[in-house]
C-alpha cells in the first residue's frame, strides 16, 4: 500500500466532506501528562469530573481505542456570515450566544461526516480499524491538532491557525494505518496578551492555562448551580458561552465565514431580546432549541443565565415585573432573581421617572400593585 498517495487521497476526502484542513498525528502524548495533572491538582477543571475520570485514556489513545497508530484531525469552519459581534455586545437588553451555538450542534454532524472519511478510507484499504471522536470522549483534541500541524495553542488555550484564526471546530478520526504525520508548526502569539487582559473574568492565568471556575463559558454552560456573586456583573449579556478572548485576537481579523447553513443563525435566536427568552417555558425551550448545543443545559440553567443579563441591563419596569412572575420556581432561580431585581432597583433609584420611582416603593414595601 502507498501510504503517502493514500494520506494526500484523505486529505481530498476530507475536504469533499466539508473539513477545511486535515493533519495527521502519532499517538505519543506523553508530554502532556504532567500538564493536564497540575491543572486538575489545582481545581481548574471545576466541577467537569470528566476531565478527572479516565485521564489514562486521554494520554494514551490506543487504551481509549486498541490497534490506533495514528490519529487523523480534522478542522471545520463555524463562524457564521451575520456574527454581528459589536451590536450585540452593546445592546444589554438582547442575549449574547457564543457564536459556535448559533446554528446547528456540530457533535453529531461532524462525527457523522468522520465517519464517512474512514468509510471512505476502508474502501481502499479493505480493512481498516477506525473510530471518530467529537469532543464526546476523553480525548485531548487541541494538543493531537498542534501535533499535526492544524495550528498551535494560544494562550486562552484555543487552538490558532494564521489564516483561520479560531472559528472553528476541531473532530478526530482514530485509525491503525500507520500514515505519515504531519509537524507541529511554531506558536505565533509571541509577546501579544489581549486574550489575557481583555477576559473579563481574568480566567487566563498563564500560556494555555485556564481556571475554568472565572470561565463565562464554563459559568454558563457546564456549571449548573449558583453563580458566585462576583462574577455576575462581568458576564454582561453573555447567556450562553464567551467569545471575548477570541473576539480581541489578532489572528482572527481575517477569519473565514462558514458557508454551512448548519452553522447559520438559527430563526429560534433572530430575536434575542432578554424578556423574549426569558417568557420561553419549558416546552418552547425544548422545541426551540432542538438540534442546538444550548439544548443540553436545559431550561433552568438557560433561565438562570437571562436572569443575571437582566440584572446587568438597564432598567425597565418590564423586567422587574418579569422577574418577580417567575419567582418560586426553584431555589437555584430565586437566588439570581433577588440579585437582579436588586440590580434593576439600585439603576432605576437615580431616574427622574416618576412611575419608575413608584414602582421601586411598591416593590420595597411588598404592597400589591394596585395600591
């Protein structure tokens, strides 16, 4: 078999499948042993157990899949055409959404077109032991990408390519071929810190190290309690992830727009207003966001993020009285609601608006609405 005609035929393949770059890796990630040690030794991984769990088999990938010899890692393009980045930011009265959450779930898409890449490959091959992984098993799917040369890792711990910055996902095709690898290429972010200084959380303590507790991402994703206090201003809009490190890096200027309908915003999230979002119930949750990645968190979690945008909004009567229609429901919401109504309250004491000015000695002295 010619393995070097067979490895620029895959990297054809990939590229008919939708990947817009492919690299291929040995499976020796030894080094990254003592990294991924200290970070969890010092808690960084929060309340992500998985990260924990079966550690071994994210150093060692033959262990996660026997026979493997090399892995095959692919990249895809998300950033949407209408990103509108700065509008959204700025307007505190619409939810922001991480980018990569606007269309479509990219876990079973890309490990669906994974899939047919090896397919394809055991066409040739007659026998092929394969298996594709999309951040859905304990896999370390940057350092394997930096390993096959698709870019390196920046300092916020994302993978960076020159000429597709970070807008993109990242897929990994297991295989027991034993291909020839691709070199890892040199780390460009030099002396540059504005992922550092811009997070708005300071998560990013040192060169790729992130403290996923400070994380907006982590936050209001993968965490599902109460948000420490001293967070809550500076996750702003944010009710779904945080692209401000990447929204401030240099190598993204000159990104590449995803063609993907997939990728595309959604019709569910063209209205982003928070009291909008905040009237969904459970039901329209679940339908709205059936095929999202934002799906997962579920209602309560998604309830619990709009709340705290609230909070950080300027005041409107609306919201206050939207709040209080959706206290009791859990003791998880109540502890954001009180804060927000608080924060609305605390806004609204310096208006000249006298309706405002009643509403806020209504509310304060507990007294019906009508009174």
């Amino acid at each position: 078999m010619n393995l070097e005609q067979l490895t620029a035929d895959i990297r054809i393949w990939a590229k008919e499948l939708g990947f817009q770059k492919v690299g291929i890796s040995d499976i020796d990630l030894l080094d990254q042993e003592p990294i991924l040690e200290h970070w969890l030794s010092q808690g960084y991984h929060g309340e992500m157990a998985w990260m924990e769990t079966h550690r071994d088999l994210r150093i060692h990938p033959d262990k996660l899949h026997p026979s493997t010899c090399r892995i095959i890692s692919v990249r895809m393009d998300y950033l949407p055409e209408d990103a509108q980045f700065a509008s959204n930011l700025e307007n505190k009265h619409s939810g922001y959404i991480s980018r990569y959450a606007l269309g479509r779930d990219y876990h079973k898409l890309m490990r669906n077109q994974l899939k047919k890449l090896g397919q394809r490959i055991e066409l040739e091959t007659s026998k092929l032991g394969y298996r594709p992984f999309v951040d859905s098993a304990p896999v370390l799917e940057r350092p394997i990408a930096q390993k096959a040369g698709l870019g390196w890792i920046g300092k916020h711990s994302l993978l960076l390519d020159k000429e597709a910055g970070s807008w993109f996902f990242l897929g990994e095709l297991f295989i027991d071929l034993p291909l020839p690898v691709n070199s890892p290429v040199s780390n460009e972010c030099g002396k540059c810190q504005a992922c550092v200084t811009s997070c708005p959380t300071n998560a990013i303590l040192d060169n790729g190290v992130i403290d996923a507790r400070r994380c907006i991402s982590y936050l209001t994703i993968e965490y599902s309690g109460v948000i420490p206090e001293e967070f809550r201003k500076a996750i702003g809009n944010r009710i779904y992830g945080c692209d401000d490190c990447q929204l401030v890096c240099p190598w993204n200027r000159q990104a590449p727009l995803s063609e993907r309908p997939d990728f595309q915003r959604r019709n569910a999230l063209q209205d982003i207003d928070l009291l909008a979002l905040l009237a969904w119930d459970e039901a329209r949750f679940l339908e709205q966001m059936q095929g999202s990645a934002i799906r997962r968190i579920g209602h309560e979690q998604w309830q619990r993020n709009i709340v705290i945008a609230i909070g950080n909004a300027a005041f409107k009567q609306a919201y206050v009285e939207a709040l209080e229609q959706i206290k009791g429901q859990s003791a998880l919401l109540d502890e954001h609601i009180d804060w927000a109504i608080n924060q609305q309250l605390s806004q609204a004491s310096f208006t000249d608006d006298r309706q405002n000015l009643r509403l806020i000695r209504v509310i304060r002295k507990g007294l019906p609405r009508d009174a």
